[in-house]
C-alpha cells in the first residue's frame, strides 16, 4: 500500500480484499511542480468522469497521452524551473475535497476547487480554487497558461 501510495502518477493503485480501509484522498489538495517536468497532483481528483487520488499531467506539450505525462519532456529538452515566483495568498478555508480537471479544447488544463499549488522544494506558489496551468510547454508565465498555446498551434 505504501509503494502505491507514494506512486505520483496514480499509475500503481490498489484495492483492499481484507475489510482494511481503502486509500484515502489527501487532508490537502496540492499539485507539484516538477523542474523540467509534469505537474504531479494529489488530490480527489474529477477528470474525464474518472475519480484518482494521484496523476501525472503534462506541461511541456509533447506527450503523446495528453492530458498524462508519458515522458516526453526529457526528449524534447523542455526546460521550466519548479521555483516560481511565491504569491503571498491565504489560507483557504477547506484545503481538500474534490478538485475537476478539465483539459480545454488545445489550451491550458482548467483546475477547479481547493488547490495549493507547490513547487519541487515545497514552497507553496499560491493558494486557489480555480486556475488555468499551461499544458502546451510555452507560456512565459510558467505553470500559468498566458495564452501562448494560440499563437503556437497547440493540439491537446
């Protein structure tokens, strides 16, 4: 339990056969922010239907399984710091509960609901319930979507 637990891209789970308790979302909703990499969620996650407590999603645009990292920032040289500038925001009054991913139609991955957003070292970047993350690999405003992925041609 405590390897698919630690698992960030949800790809290993399980399910309890003898009446233990089964995994449980986390008390805070938080999406990482790997340097030079994916955006790692842990969280009641909502996408596509589907409810996870982990997933792997990509910003640099070239992953073959959009909205799910598959590795191809590494190929693709894509670079972004995992430290980026701290907003001095409050506490949010709930920090867990559901959080709805919708990937938009070739533009940023809409997040809605309690949602503290931290980078690789721990620092948390803000502190939200709905924000837009850059999934095309090109904003200036790295892991917020500035609209670059229009001028680019992103197809998510």
């Amino acid at each position: 339990m405590a390897i698919a637990e630690s698992c960030p891209s949800g790809a290993i789970t399980y399910i309890r056969k003898d009446g233990g308790p089964q995994e449980q979302p986390p008390v805070v909703n938080t999406v990482r922010i790997r340097e030079n990499g994916p955006l790692a969620l842990h969280a009641e996650i909502v996408l596509d239907g589907e409810t996870s407590f982990r997933a792997t999603l990509c910003r640099c645009g070239a992953s073959e399984n959009k909205p799910f990292c598959d590795g191809s920032h590494t190929k693709s040289g894509f670079t972004a710091t995992g430290e980026p500038v701290l907003k001095d925001t409050p506490a949010l009054d709930a920090r867990n509960g559901p959080l709805t991913v919708t990937p938009t139609k070739n533009g940023p991955l809409k997040l809605e609901g309690n949602l503290e957003i931290v980078t690789g070292t721990g620092h948390t970047v803000d502190r939200t319930q709905r924000t837009f993350l850059c999934r095309c690999g090109h904003s200036a405003n790295k892991p917020f979507c500035d609209g670059t992925h229009k001028k680019v041609g992103f197809v998510g």
